[in-house]
C-alpha cells in the first residue's frame, strides 16, 4: 500500500513538474519572439537582398537611390487623426531604375502615390488603395496620398545601429516642389566599387549590408544563447526526475 502511495505521489510530481517545464519554455520561447522580432525581420530583409553597401549622396545616381529630407516629413492614418505613423520615409528621385538588389524596392510611384513596407501596413491594416494623410513641408497644405504598392518588410536605412527603431517604410514618388524648397541627400544601395561612386560625388556614410547583417544576429545572440541554456537546463531536469521515477518503480 505504502509503495502504491509512493508511486502515485512520484507519478504527481513528476506530472507537475512536467507540465511546469513545459510551461517555461512556452513562456521563454515567447519572450524570445517578442524580442527578436524586429531584428530577425531586418534580417531577413538583409538576406533577401544583393547589395553590398548603401551611401549617402549629395545627387542622385539614378539607380537604387532615394531621396532623404533633412525636414520631418509624417503621416498619419486620417485628416482628424494627425498623430504620425513611426515610419521612416524616402522620395523616389526622377527617373531612378530599381532593381532587385534591394528587396523592398518599389515601382516607380505616382506624386501622390505611396508604397508602404508590408510591416508598417500588418500593424495598421492597410492594402492597397487605402489613404494617408500628409502635412506638406512647403506649403502647410494637407494631402492625401494612395497606397499604390505594399513592398516586402522595411525599416530605418540610416545606420547599421538601431537608436530609434522604426515600423516600417513609406516610399513617395516624386514630388518637384519638395526636392527643389527642402534641403536633401540622397542614399544610393549598390554593390558598384566604391570608385564608380566618386566620379558622381563623394560618397559618405558607407554601410556594408554584411555590417548589418552581423548587428542584427549580435543583438539577436544573447537570447538565443539565453533560452537554449534554459531549455537544456530544464530538458536536463526532466529526465533527472523520469528516471527517478523509474527507478522507484523499478524497485517497487
């Protein structure tokens, strides 16, 4: 009677401490999602593309470049609601040629058309064809613009060290009156030598995709190694307390 007690008391713990492990590691895997999400998807998008740096410009190359405006340019979900999507925004310069090294390249867009990173669009639920609301720079005058184009995901293209990260994308077409009254630069992604560049201008801010590529797996490191050891710590638990309980079997 007593090794029947004991056996279903061992079964029981070992039962709880089962389900307990189990429930750990759910939660750890899902702290681990959370905290790597940003940066596996900027990842991804580095691997999905071909370019071996991006530059700054003082003129456009007209090929995989975009414009970058010293004034904050926003836009927000509707005329009433004026609150800016964290999103970081680039122009189209006229007649650039995009190509496939960049994965999150877009078509050439309309003036009022827009192209949202698909990440910017999941968190707000836009398709194409809905509407964001922009407060021009120049004249103060607010417009509404066509998501013409959702591309794949997309975040800041500034530095290969995330300070402020961003939600997504937002690619504008042209726009003359914009170029010609903001100051701008211009980032061009290209896997060109670096002297091609400088019969243009001089390029600055040279960041290597690879460059990038290693930030984001520092950063995503630490909790990868975090919940591996937890999950081998707790893997090794379990089967201490299996076999104990079919060692008391055993000799029951």
């Amino acid at each position: 009677m007593k090794n029947r007690i004991s056996l279903h008391t061992e079964l029981k713990k070992t039962a709880i401490s089962s389900f307990l492990s189990a429930l750990i590691l759910l939660v750890l895997m899902f702290v681990f999602i959370l905290s790597v999400n940003y940066d596996a998807d900027e990842l991804n998008s580095l691997l999905h593309s071909d370019y071996s740096y991006s530059a700054i410009m003082q003129n456009p190359v007209h090929e995989n470049d975009y414009y970058q405006f010293n004034a904050s340019i926003e836009f927000a979900l509707s005329v009433d609601d004026m609150i800016g999507l964290n999103a970081d925004v680039l122009m189209q310069p006229q007649d650039t040629e995009y190509t496939e090294i960049v994965c999150w390249n877009a078509d050439l867009l309309d003036k009022k058309g827009i192209a949202v990173s698909k990440n910017l669009a999941k968190s707000h639920g836009l398709g194409i064809g809905d509407k964001l609301y922009s407060k021009n720079a120049v004249n103060g005058e607010i417009c509404g613009y066509t998501i013409e184009q959702i591309i794949p995901e997309a975040f800041s293209v500034g530095s290969e060290n995330i300070t402020v990260r961003k939600d997504g994308m937002i690619i504008m077409g042209f726009d003359e009156q914009y170029v010609e009254n903001i100051s701008h630069n211009s980032i061009v992604f290209t896997d060109k030598p670096i002297g091609s560049l400088s019969e243009i201008g001089m390029p600055e801010n040279i960041i290597y995709r690879e460059d990038k590529i290693a930030a984001s797996m520092r950063r995503i490191a630490p909790y990868l190694f975090t919940v591996g050891a937890a999950s081998a710590f707790l893997m090794i638990a379990l089967v201490v307390l299996l076999t104990n309980y079919a060692r008391e079997i055993s000799n029951a």
